[in-house]
C-alpha cells in the first residue's frame, strides 16, 4: 500500500564512519555493500541531528570535551587535517510511492557540503551550513524494500587555526566560510575541535502527489485599533508531473477551543490549472478576521495562536500536499525613540521595555532537541524574559527554537553570520570583506528568511554582531528585508524611500525591520561604535547611576555566572573543585587566581582590582567548594537583579532595553549564564526573574528610594507599600506603610526614601522586605527580599548567622502523571508569629492574573494575561492548587514536614533542588534531577511569613524523586518529599 502524503523525519538508526577507514565507494555501500555496526567495523553509531564530535562523544572514541580539559586530548581539525572529520553517515528507509506519487529528501542543514548517494545514484548538496537542500529520488526509489541512505561530510574549507593565545574565532579563517564563527574558540567558548561538521539538523522524506506547496508565507495587517485583521497568505506550487494539472488550493484557519476542540474560522478554496513542470506563485484573497485573538510578547498578553493549513488537491489524485503553520495575528513596529536614542519596539501598538540576554546555541556539539529547546525557551520566560538575540557568531536558529519562542512569548532578534572579530577586527586583523563567496552568503540569507518569517516571534532581521555586512551584502539585504508599507512606522536606511506595493509576493518578508548592525540605528551609540558592555563584576548601586550606561538601548552587558558547587563536581575532576586564590595588590583590590581548570572554561572572577572589590569576600573568606559556589549565588542574584532594577529604574527616561550577555553557555562555561549546560539554574535566574516582572517594586541601591516599575498598559490604584527590615537576631527596627498609591502606566514611580541606614545605631547587615499589595485585600502584586549593608561595610555578620536554627513547616502537595511529578510546596517561618499590628500580608496570596485586576480598572486592556507563573499557562500545565492531588505511590498525597530549631530569625536564601534517592553516594556523583522548573527559588522568609514553591519535573524510569530544601542556615538541607 503506497503511503500517505505528508513528512517523515528519519532521526534514528543512523552509524557514521570515518572517511579515511572506509575503503568502499558511496555506491558500494547503498548497493552491493552495506555497512552494519561490529567488533572490527569502523561504523558506530551516529548523533543525527548531530556533529561529527557528538557522534565520537557518543561513542567514547574521544573523551567528553566539556569535561574538565579533555578538550585539549582531541586532535584539532587544524593539526589533523580535514579528512579526519570527513565522515560517511548511513540509514535506510522504506517508502511505498503509488504511480502519481513523488518523493523529496530533504536536508535542513548539513555543514559544510556533501555528496549524497541513494541505491547507488549519486546527487551533491552544495556548500553553506545555512541553507536547506530537497532532493527529489522519485526515479531512484525503492518501492518494494529497504531504501539505502549514506552521506559524505566535508567540513568547512577554512577551518583556520588557533593560535596559542586563542582569541576571538581563533585566526578568523572561519569567517570565509558561511558558517558558525565561534567553532575556533571565543573568551567564553573553547576551540570545537571539529568546527561543527556534520548533519546538524533535520533529514526528512516527504511524500506528496503531482503539486507540492512550497515555502508558504503568511501575514497579518491591521486596521481600526487592532479590531480588524487581515490573514494575507501566498504559496509557490510546482507540478512534478508530466501533464496539466487541475489543482484545487484551500486555506483553512482554526483555533482551538478546548482540549481537542478546534473553531473553523475561516476557509477558502481556489482553483488552478498549473502546467506540467511548471512553478507558479499564488497568493490568496486576503481573510478578514474581526477581533481575533492578538499574539503578546511575554509579560503583555497571551500568545494566542491560530493553525493555517494549506492544501493541495488534484483532480484524480486527492489531496497532493498540505502545509500547517501556527501564525499569531501582532504587529511590530520599531523606530529609534526621540528622547531616549534607544531603538523602540511596538507590538500591538504598545511600546514593550526590552529585558532579555543573548543566545549562541543550544550545544556546542549540535546535539539539538525539541525537548532541550522548550526547557531553554520556558527558562527564558520563567526568568520574565522578552527577547532573545542570536548572536551572528552563532545559528540561524531552528523552526523547533522558533516555535517555543512563538508559544512563550519571547522575541527574537535573530542576526546574520558576520561578526566584528573574524570579519573587520580582532588580533590578527580580520578580513571585513565577509565570506568568499558573497552569492553563496546571500542565498542562505534568504533560504533562512523563507524558513523563520512567519513565526509571530521572530521581531528583527540584523545584519552582524559589532559589525556590519560587506556593502554588496549589506544592500542585498536592504533590498530584500524591505517593510511593507502597512509595516512602516519610520523611514529607514538613511531617507531611501520605501516601496508602496502591497503585493505580498514582492517581499521577502516585508513585516520586520532589518538593521544592519548591533551598534547602530538605535543600538548602542547607533553609529557603530564599540559602545556595548561593560563584562566584568559590578558594585550593584553603579547599575543605577545616571553615567552607568550612556545609550538608549544596550544590547550586551555581562558579568559573573558561577554555577553550583554540585556542576562543578559533575563537569571536573578533583583538581578543579579548588577554589581561587585571593591575592592582595598593591591597591588594596584583590585578585582571583583561578585553578587551570577553570581558566579553561573561562571563568569570570568577582573582583575587578582597581574597580570593584571582590563581592564573594563580603561574605567573609570561602572556605571549600561549597561555600564558594553558595557565596557566588549569593553575589549573582544581587548582581543580575541590580543589573536589570538599575535599567528599569530608568524605563523610557533613558533606556529602552537591555540584553545581557548572556543567558546560557553551549557549553560548561563558567562565566555569564543563568542556568549551566547541565539545566541547573543558577540565583542570578531568580534575581533577574524578580527584576523583570511586569508589575515590580525595587529599592535604587543609588537613592535608597523605593521605586515601582509598571510596564503594564494601564494604570494602578488604591495600592499600598510595605517595606520592613529584619535583623539578625529576628526583630523588625524599621516598618512603615505607604497607602492611597496610585502607580501610572509604563513608567518607574518614585515613592518614598528607606531612611533605616540613617537611622540611630543600624546594624552593619540587615534585611529589606518590600511588598506591594492590594489594599482591599491585602493580596500581593509584588514582593521583594534584599540583604543590605552599610556604606563601606560588608556582610560579614551572615557567618555567624548560618548556626541559626530556624524553624520551618513545609506541606507538600504532588501530582504524578507517568514520570511527571508537579509539585507544590508551602513554606513557613514557624520563628514568630504574625503581628497582629501589621497588615495581613505574611501568607503572600499573590495575584495571580495582575493584568486581569489592571483591567477591571481599565477596560480598555486588549487580551490581559494570566500572569500565573506560567503554570497554568499552554494548556493547563501545573493544575489548580485548590484541589488536593492523589498520588499514585501514595494514598496520602499532602504530607507535612518540620524542621525543628528555637531561634527566631530570616529563613535566609532557601532553595529547593531534586535528586535520585539512593542509598549509597559516591564521592563526587551527581544525583540531581534535571531540569526542574520552579515557580521561585534562592527564596527567604521573614518571621511568620510563608511562601508556596511549585516545581514541575520529569522522572527517569525506576527512579524515585526526593526533593531537598537547602538554605544560608540549613546547610545540611532537609528532605521534604522522598
């Protein structure tokens, strides 16, 4: 029985082989001679996605390059020449084709080039790491059994070398290929010894009848308000057959209600009689839409979502090829802000204040999943993200990147492969003139546009990092990323006039602004000068000066990015659990002096000697593994907290968005991630998870005035602050309550100075708890937990503080589907009881859907979101907590847990963390279960107060989870849920 139409990934059974120990042809062995894996074979099994370094990893012919300097025992492609990673990757398939049927193979992605060879007949897929390749093996097919697949990979053909120094892409050979830039290494990125040869994405076969669709393109334009919508959609067709045919097209648009539920909104069907061999380009009547449900960044709304699916049915033959496309209906406008200089962006007509970091890839060995991209993507919203920039020293992203963007709300800025060290700067001086091949750059250029441009994520096209495009490039690019004029809000490039066609098969894209550079047109000084930064530690109170930054908009600054003590162990041998050395110089600053180890995955020290004085020695002297990695948790969520409260203290007065450099490492770096390689968060993600939330209230460590920053479209009322401060020994010295506030719409108000420092006889280190909440019902909008000292002083006195014995309560719901445990955990400072003086807001009911309580002030708000921590969020993923869940292993499934102490005090710098119970540990093993998502965490409660933690995570088969809560005064943690 022929098969259906439609697409088959094949991403298993692949074996892969090197080149050089293979001595068949490519026809040999998908005919005569097919190879098999074996004892004395040189086949193994292959990573497909993969690299050809992923695949050696997987089969421990070389050691793990991420772990400790094992890098440094694999052969670099520079000294081994490019035949040893020249591989040969083999699969089969089987695939019945009825007598009007045809079949592509499709590659998403291949770097560098490659010869394909299919039952014997050989075809070529031309260089370009960045551009997709369909073949169509109708005629070489084998109908009645096994279809022998093999591919030859050839790497790069500049590769280049890395000098003893390393450096920035190494010696910038790379740059003469249109390929990824950071392979020969970068000051955050060791050398990838292979430089990312392989199959690195998707290999499908696609079954479709006489027509195909091709590279449908969908838009969205608005008029009245946002109230009327048009669904503009276009298609290329090509019939493979040797005759005329008469092709119906349909479009069909649907959005789901419930479950599996779908509302037809709209569809139409158009006939066409299309010529044997022929391509025609058909774009439909537009599909008028009256308000439909708006797609929002994070933070503003929901990420309403509607499936297009496009059809192709021929008479005599049934339906011959179909497309599905999730498309969100939004608008984003951008132009440089008069008053800030900074770029602006606009989605639905409401200006969004950027805060979001930099992205390089997933892995650095390609090993790309569906599944790793969604926890990176709902990392990144769980941090109150709303912009993701992919560096052009990186990928093009992937549809899969693109489609969690779409989902969790996430922008993104996705640049081309030009950077401005391997193509203008750097040591040697680069070449600026870009690759070698500027045809061949424009071509991948445009084939990643065709396949990114319809996601509602996706919000800018730029040229290069700290560079711009060779001029040829750079006005090709121009040309073809032109807005159309229901998308023109400014006159870009410099005065040229725009096109006024409103055809959508004049354009490219035509819906996002191209800017051909990260440091210009809005960005940095805009003129492309080296204005972004800085990268190094910073005093928390500088985020907040008026000199920090001197531009609108910066799209990197970095800092320190230290993860826990438990991803050292697990990513080094002994030798690189030691701790820095603290050397005093001359001025009085101290200096770092790391272990090899760490040098090697370039860890970025808390000092920066005659700037900052080192923040992890505020703390007082570490004194093992531990005690550092918890000390640097400690200074990262101060930092990355500062960092983001410091640029929204100044939302629209003179900036309009921060990126941090950056969230995550490819790699297990050591420097400027929120979460490590093996998805475990570090505080920093927490710390920038407060900052960033839509509706914040924050202390200007400059002023000392309490500030709350509103992004949300609309204004607040009848709200009130709290701010208390806590000792050490468990008394409250300081409290007072703000009433009758009213807190505009986007914008940072000013409410009131913390005068506690000049207060008589402060202590040298205390706690700042500040709450806003709703004074009708004392329920939480915004809750912020700071640890202060004085000026010039430090936070010595918490040493002492860890041999508190502070009692807490904690009562464990849990839900288990499968191998998912969703969790949630209510914490209590059992120390003290509530004041009855003080208003009632130790249980921390916080709103759960603030956008909704904001438009019951305001109707005018356009699709509110349920800002709920995103549990309940894509289809009800974390269930109400109001019910009581049954666990399958356990007829009780609310358990209540103490953990005993008599003093009275902070419950300080909590953090929950899941591992495999096992009765024996090694020294050194990593029982951690990973990745876990929490609602929050590094978490503290005052006396009386409480707080409910969620966690969702997935099981491995046979294992059982137990959770442990760790905290600054539970150094031993506590099992809560075993």
């Amino acid at each position: 029985m022929a098969v259906a139409c439609g697409k088959r990934v094949l991403d298993s059974g692949w074996i892969a082989a090197r080149s050089t120990e293979v001595k068949l042809t490519g026809i040999q062995l998908t005919t005569t001679n097919p190879p098999s894996v074996g004892p004395k074979s040189p086949w193994m099994e292959a990573v497909v996605p993969g690299s050809v370094l992923a695949t050696l990893v997987k089969n421990k012919v070389v050691p793990d390059p991420f772990y400790g300097l094992q890098n440094e025992a694999i052969i670099d492609i520079a000294d081994s020449g490019r035949d040893y990673y020249t591989f040969w990757f083999f699969t089969t398939f089987d695939c019945k084709l009825s007598a009007d049927q045809f079949l592509d193979l499709n590659f998403r992605g291949v770097n560098y080039s490659a010869e394909v060879y299919l039952n014997g007949h050989k075809k070529l897929l031309p260089k370009g790491m960045f551009r997709r390749h369909s073949l169509d093996v109708t005629s070489i097919l084998n109908s009645e059994g096994s279809n022998l697949l093999t591919v030859l990979v050839h790497p790069p053909d500049h590769p280049g070398k890395i000098p003893p120094e390393g450096g920035q892409g190494g010696d910038h050979e790379i740059g003469k290929d249109v390929t990824t830039q950071y392979v020969e290494g970068w000051d955050w990125i060791c050398p990838i010894r292979d430089r990312n040869t392989g199959i690195w994405d998707e290999v499908s076969i696609s079954v479709t009848g006489p027509v195909k669709i091709i590279d449908p393109h969908l838009v969205s334009t608005f008029n009245d308000d946002y109230t009327r919508v048009y669904l503009e959609a276009a298609v290329e067709l090509e019939n493979q057959s040797s005759s005329v045919a008469g092709c119906t097209i349909n479009i069909q648009v649907t959005t789901e209600l419930e479950g599996d539920v779908c509302l037809v909104e709209h569809l139409h069907t158009q006939y066409l009689a299309i010529a044997a061999g022929k391509r025609v380009h058909y774009t439909f009547p537009q599909l008028f839409f009256y308000k439909p449900n708006l797609w929002w960044p994070n933070g503003m709304g929901k990420q309403a979502l509607y499936n297009v699916t496009i059809t192709a049915n021929i008479e005599g033959h049934g339906e011959s090829d179909t497309r599905n496309q999730l498309f969100g209906f939004r608008k984003i406008e951008s132009s440089i802000d008069t008053k800030t200089g900074g770029r602006l962006f606009k989605v639905n007509g409401q200006p969004i204040f950027i805060r979001g970091g930099n992205w390089i890839v997933s892995d650095g060995l390609l090993r790309l999943s569906r599944k790793r991209y969604e926890t990176d993507i709902k990392f990144h919203a769980d941090m109150n993200f709303n912009m993701i920039r992919c560096w052009g020293g990186g990928l093009a992203e992937r549809p899969d990147f693109y489609h969690y963007c779409d989902i969790y709300g996430i922008l993104v800025w996705q640049e081309f492969w030009i950077t401005g060290d391997v193509d203008g700067r750097g040591v040697p001086v680069s070449n600026p003139n870009g690759p070698l091949d500027h045809d061949l750059f424009l071509l991948c250029a445009r084939d990643t546009v065709k396949l990114l441009r319809n996601h509602p994520s996706l919000a800018l096209w730029v040229g290069g990092n700290e560079q711009v495009p060779p001029p040829d490039i750079n006005n090709a690019l121009k040309q073809d990323l032109q807005l159309m004029p229901h998308f023109q809000t400014v006159i870009e490039g410099g005065g040229k006039k725009l096109p006024v066609s409103t055809a959508l098969s004049d354009y490219l894209d035509g819906t996002r602004i191209y800017i051909q550079g990260s440091l210009w047109d809005g960005f940095a000084d805009g003129q492309g000068n080296f204005t972004d930064g800085p990268y190094e530690i910073q005093y928390p109170e500088s985020f907040f000066k008026d000199d920090f930054y001197k531009y609108g908009f910066n799209p990197e600054v970095g800092s320190v990015g230290m993860p826990v003590a438990a991803t050292i162990r697990a990513t080094m041998p002994i030798e690189g659990w030691q701790i820095p050395l603290f050397n005093k110089v001359a001025d009085g600053y101290v200096e770092e002096v790391p272990n090899l180890i760490w040098t090697y995955h370039k860890y970025i020290p808390y000092s920066k000697p005659s700037k900052v004085h080192d923040q992890i020695l505020l703390y007082g002297l570490p004194t093992d593994l531990d005690d550092f990695c918890l000390k640097a948790q400690l200074v990262n969520y101060i930092q990355y907290r500062a960092l983001l409260e410091g640029y929204s203290s100044h939302m629209w007065s003179k900036y309009t968005g921060v990126l941090i450099w950056k969230n995550q490492n490819p790699w297990t770096g050591l420097r400027g991630q929120f979460y490590d390689h093996l998805l475990d968060q570090t505080a920093g993600f927490y710390g920038c998870r407060s900052a960033a939330e839509p509706l914040h209230i924050q202390l200007n460590l400059a002023t000392y005035f309490i500030e709350v920053v509103n992004t949300l479209p609309n204004d607040l009322s009848d709200v009130a602050i709290e701010a208390s401060v806590w000792d050490l020994e468990g008394t409250s010295p300081y409290y007072k309550v703000y009433e009758d506030l009213s807190i505009p719409s986007k914008k940072t108000t000013r409410i009131a100075e913390m005068t506690y420092p000049k207060s008589k006889n402060p202590k040298p280190a205390y706690f700042l708890l500040l709450k806003l909440y709703n004074k009708s019902d004392y329920s939480i909008l915004s809750r912020n937990f700071y640890w202060l000292h004085l000026p010039g002083g430090d936070y010595k006195s918490l040493e002492p503080f860890r041999k508190k014995k502070i009692p807490l309560e904690l009562t464990t719901q849990t839900f288990i589907t499968g191998t998912t445990y969703e969790m949630e955990v209510l914490v209590q400072n059992r120390s003290k009881k509530p004041d009855p003086s003080r208003h009632s807001t130790d249980q921390n009911n916080f709103v759960t859907k603030i956008q909704h309580m904001a438009a019951e002030l305001q109707p005018a708000i356009t699709n509110p979101q349920e800002n709920d921590d995103d549990w309940t969020r894509k289809g009800g993923f974390f269930r109400s907590m109001s019910r009581i869940f049954s666990s399958e292993t356990d007829g009780n499934s609310m358990r209540v847990c103490e953990v005993n102490g008599g003093d009275v005090g902070v419950a300080f710098f909590l953090q929950f963390s899941v591992h495999a119970a096992k009765d024996k540990y090694q020294e050194g093993e990593d029982t951690r279960i990973l990745p876990v998502h929490y609602s929050d965490n590094y978490f503290s409660l005052v006396p009386g107060e409480q707080m409910r933690i969620k966690l969702s995570f997935e099981v491995p088969p046979g294992v059982t989870p137990r959770v442990i809560l760790h905290g600054w005064n539970f150094p031993g943690g506590h099992a809560v849920h075993h």
